[in-house]
C-alpha cells in the first residue's frame, strides 16, 4: 500500500502531466489528502527538487500558492544545466540518484545506462576517502553526460 507521500506526489503528477507548471494551495491540499500541510511541504521538497527537474516557487500568506515548474524539456539543455551548473560541486549518491531518475523519466538515458552509470558511482566502486567521494562522483558523472550531450 502507497504511503501518503506517494499519493500527494502521483496526485501532483497527474496534474502536471500536460503543464508545464502548475498553480497549488497547500492547505487546500493538505484538507484533501487529510494530512497536515507540513506533510504537503515534505512532498515538495524532497520530491519536486532541481535535481529530479522541478522547481518550487511558494508565496506565503492569505492569497498564498505553490506553483510547481517543470524545468527545461529539452534533453539537450538538461544534460547541459546538470554538468555545467549542477556538477560544479560535489554530489552525494543519493543526489546523484535523483539526477538519474531524472535522466532516465526524461528518456535521456535507457535503464541499462541507468544501472552502469548507478554502479560506477556507488560509495562501494569508488572506494576513495569520504571527503573526496562526493567530488569524484560529480567529476564521473559530469563526464558520462558530457559523453552523452556528444552522441
């Protein structure tokens, strides 16, 4: 059975499966869902994050809304924000993760692609001290979708 975030996310999704972005309250979703609007704001921000493709803009207040953005379509410009903006730093294996989740929703990668470029990136294949870890996997994944943006 899907936990409550599941369903708030699936139920985002289905909204903004034709939009681009789409306008939200979070009260008004939370008395839908029967759940607190914390539990709204958890969905958003662990779900709806850059990494996986979102962007999140919230106003406050009595008028206040949520609008959910679908960033950039083009795969192209996707590969070309994650390596030159996203890549830039280091990135842990769970961020790495939800950027190829994206990739892969996005059918930039196929999931044979998907399970090579997971284990290449693992903290088990990369075996380096932890403080450098995180570097490593951006500089292997950054060359892997430079890779790509070239085929």
């Amino acid at each position: 059975m899907a936990n409550i975030s599941d369903i708030i996310e699936e139920f985002i999704l289905q909204q903004l499966s034709d939009d681009l972005s789409i306008n939200l309250s979070r009260n008004e979703l939370a008395d839908f869902f029967s759940c607190a609007p914390s539990q709204i704001n958890y969905v958003l921000s662990t779900r709806f994050t850059p990494l996986k493709g979102y962007d999140i803009e919230s106003r406050r207040g009595g008028g206040g809304y949520i609008k959910v953005v679908r960033l950039d379509n083009s795969k192209k410009d996707l590969l070309k924000t994650t390596v030159y903006e996203i890549l830039n730093e280091p990135v842990s294996y769970n961020e790495a993760l939800q950027i190829l989740d994206n990739l892969l929703d996005r059918l930039i990668i196929n999931e044979n692609e998907y399970n090579l470029i997971k284990n290449a990136i693992s903290p088990k294949a990369l075996a380096a001290p932890v403080v450098m870890e995180d570097r490593l996997r951006a500089n292997i994944l950054k060359n892997i979708l430079l890779g790509l943006m070239r085929r």
